[in-house]
C-alpha cells in the first residue's frame, strides 16, 4: 500500500532542525494511519526518524515517501 498515494496527501514544512519522526508521526495520525507500521524513504532511502531534514539536504519541494 502506498500511503503517499492517499487522496489528500500531507503538504507540511517542517523546521529544518525538527527530527523526522514528529512528522512521520504527524503523517500517519492525519491520514488516519495511526498505531501502523510504515516506512518512509527519502531519494530512495530508508529514513530514520532521528535524522532532520538539513542533515538530509533536504529542500522545500522534496517529497518523501511513505509506505505501509
């Protein structure tokens, strides 16, 4: 199941400092998918929830991934 496929996916802009999991757990609470396990890949990469956008590089309009 691919939950970035959901009808409304979640547009967010997390602080570039913010560890990843509060938005992953934020995902999963939006669309409904709480208490799932799922994993989200980052330019084909598993992320880890510790890490923070600035250590991925990441940019505004970057996507990530989430699958159940």
């Amino acid at each position: 199941m691919c939950a970035a496929c959901a009808p409304t996916p979640l547009t967010t802009h997390p602080w570039q400092a913010e560890p990843l999991h509060r938005l992953m757990e934020r995902y999963q609470e939006a669309m409904g998918l709480s208490g799932r396990q799922l994993r989200f890949f980052f330019d084909g990469q598993r992320l880890a929830g510790t890490r923070t956008p600035e250590q991925l590089g990441m940019e505004p309009d970057d996507v990530i991934e989430a699958w159940a």
